[in-house]
C-alpha cells in the first residue's frame, strides 16, 4: 500500500499534456491554453470617455468655484460610442460624449453628465471643475499591442476568452479537449429509474462521475456498465480504450472473486501500476495503461468513488488537459466545530464551509451515506490519530460546483 502522495507522483508522472489544436473562441470553454496569447491591439485603442458627460478643455474652467461662479459653454458636437468628431474641439467650447466613445482632439477631461445643468438659451452650465485627464481613459491603459496577455497552461474560464476576444483573436491554440469514458461494475446496479429488483440498486456513480469531469472540462464519450463476467469486462474495457483517453471505473478495484477489473486489463494486455492506497476512503484504488490510453479504477462506494476522483482522477484530467496547476484546489478555513480521525489511515471528511470560511462536518462519514456527501462542498485532509477542536485553521480541497 502506498502514500497518496505517492500514487498520485505516479499518476501525474505517466501522463503528458494532449495535442494542441486551433478551435474558435467560442468552443475554448474550459480548455488550456497551449501557447502564449498575445494582443493584437492596444487596449483601448484610443483616448476615450469614462462616462457619460461632456468633453472639455480643463483650461476654460480656471474660474471654477471661485468669483467667476460656474462656467456655462456652449455644446458644439455629439459623439457617440462608435463615432470619432470630425474636428477638434476649440477653445470655449464643449462636446456632448458618451461612454467608451473617443476623445476629440484639444479635449483633455470629462465632465460627467450629473455635475451639469442646461441653460434656456442651450450652453451647458458646469456646477463643478475639470482636473486635465478625468474620466478619460488612456489608450493602451489595459495593454499595449503585442503584450502577453494569457500564458500556456492557463485554464480559460469567461474572463480569460472576454480578454482574448478583446485581444483581438476569433481562435485559440489549446490542448484538445480530454475524452473520458466512465464504466460503472456490477451486476448490482441498474439505471437510474428503474424498477429494482432483489439486491439491485440504481446507478449513482454514472451520474456522479460523469457530471464531475464535465464540470471540470471532459467530454464524456461514454457513460456504461460492465456486468460482473471476465468477456463482458475485457471487451467493455477493450472499446473504452479504444475510444477515450482516460478511462474511470468504479466498482470491481478489490479483491474479491467478481471484481474482475484488474484480471481483464491484464488480459487486454494493459500495465498495471499501484493497487491500494493508504487513504480513507478509497483504499481499493489502481492506476494502469494500455496504448495511449490511461485507467483508473475507484472503489464503487459512491463517497469513495468522488473522494478518490476528486484526489487522483481530477489531477490526471487536468495534466492531460495541459493545465499548470495539476494539484488539487484548497482554500483556508477554520473549524466551527471538531473533526476526529481515531483511525491509521488518513482521512478526507467531507465538510460544509460557509461564505465566511468556516468549516464544519457534512454530518455520517460512512462512505456509503450519500446524504452528508450531497451537503457537502469540500474535504478536509485529517491525519491518523489525530483530533483537531472548534479553532482548528484547516485548508479544504474543493471540487467543481463543490
């Protein structure tokens, strides 16, 4: 039995980053950048208001606030987003803008739209001053053309393509999108929905695993069962590989006389690397290979099958996907009550944290009581032997839609 540490050094050492492809914008949801991403333009392109107002010369308002009272201009232009004035603006005078629209020439400030009032005779009457540069944004404030704006192995969520979609790009250079076909063991599981017969029960783990990785970017390219029969195994085995690049199983990892998996990989001609880690739950957990494709096989507990996904499954997803950041996500949090683990093995409990951080048991951590995991939004990493009281600084390991 080894560390989980070093299960997951294993893991993470077999695999290499997919290829990288061209896809448009609009299909980058959730991928990783292959390559540098550098802007084509300035942004913004132009001196441009920050707001709706009007566009000065901060020279005419010297008097300001002093004897002279306000100073009152007449309007001599409009200029909307998406329009550029066709002359500069003179001395004494003032131009109607509107936010994100460019600045005229000789216009050094804006005034907004709430610190002036209209005359009877048209002159716009301005109640405060104008300081050179306000409410104007420079060109090239955000980045200037040709900066560095996304780096390789970053992950593009909305915010990332908005910035390559302002950059200037329509399509991306990114690791293809990982294939991942999820095999749920068993003749004990039937489809969700179901009528159940004796000793059946309904397929969860199909559901939860295939949710998991999509959330976190796969393409699930098959969701299916394999029956408890060494033939209905390799072949199940066999076509699953053959099509995805990862394949995840649940159920049949252990040692019992239909737990078949490890058996009928072998037989495909498929390596194996380490069976059992000393983790809790999930100690019935392998690693192996066959061509280009990669399995891992977790317990069918469901606990067990999302805690092991979320801590070996999840990080080999991401290194496929040619992310930087392989490890698992974890955020500070302070324990509103205690978490015990009297046993040998480590353990991740399933907790609740709140917005303001603080974490708390999910409730039962039986690793098939489904209830509390559903509660439940992160895991807490608790040695052997070990009681942590209320106060406890701890760090969560998160999961997607966690």
């Amino acid at each position: 039995m080894i560390s989980y540490e070093e299960a997951l050094e294993q893991v993470i050492g077999a695999l290499t980053p997919l290829p990288a492809v061209s896809m448009s914008l609009t299909d980058c949801l959730n991928t990783c950048l292959a390559e540098d991403v550098a802007s084509w333009v300035d942004l913004p392109g132009f001196d441009t208001a920050s707001m709706d107002g009007y566009a000065v010369r901060s020279l005419d308002f010297a008097g300001v606030g002093g004897p002279n009272g306000p100073v009152a201009l007449p309007c001599r232009m409009d200029i909307a987003a998406g329009e550029v004035a066709d002359r500069p603006l003179e001395a004494g005078g003032c131009a109607r803008i509107l936010t994100g629209a460019p600045m005229p020439a000789g216009a050094d400030a804006v005034v907004m739209q709430e610190d002036t009032e209209r005359e009877p005779d048209g002159r716009i009457r301005f109640l405060e001053g104008a300081q050179p540069w306000e409410n104007v944004r420079f060109r090239g404030e955000d980045f200037r053309a040709g900066t560095r704006v996304l780096s390789a192995g970053q992950r593009l969520g909305p915010p990332q393509l908005a910035l390559a979609a302002a950059a200037g790009h329509a399509v991306l250079t990114v690791h293809r999108p990982v294939r991942v076909a999820v095999l749920v063991s068993g003749d004990e599981v039937c489809p969700p929905g179901s009528p159940l017969g004796p000793g059946q029960i309904h397929d969860s783990n199909s559901v939860l695993l295939g949710s998991l990785f999509r959330a976190a970017g796969a393409e699930v390219v098959r969701l299916a069962r394999l029956p408890d029969r060494m033939e209905d195994t390799v072949a199940g085995l066999g076509s699953a590989a053959a099509e995805a690049d990862l394949l995840v199983t649940a159920g049949g990892a252990s040692v019992g006389d239909r737990d078949l998996l490890r058996p009928a990989w072998e037989r495909l001609g498929g390596r194996l690397g380490f069976f059992r880690v000393a983790l809790k739950p999930g100690k019935p957990l392998f690693f192996g290979s066959l061509g280009e494709a990669r399995l891992i096989g977790l317990p069918g507990n469901p606990v067990s099958a999302l805690v092991t996904a979320v801590l070996v499954a999840l990080p080999a997803l991401r290194r496929l996907q040619g992310d930087v950041r392989c490890g698992c996500p974890s955020v500070p949090g302070v324990l509103s009550g205690p978490l015990s683990n009297p046993g040998d093995r480590r353990h991740f409990l399933r907790v609740i944290q709140d917005d303001s951080g603080e974490v708390r048991s999910a409730g039962v951590q039986a690793s098939h009581i489904l209830g509390p995991l559903a509660a439940a939004n992160g895991l807490v990493d608790v040695p052997p032997a070990t009681h942590w009281p209320a106060g406890t600084p701890v760090r969560v390991l998160r999961w997607p839609m966690g």
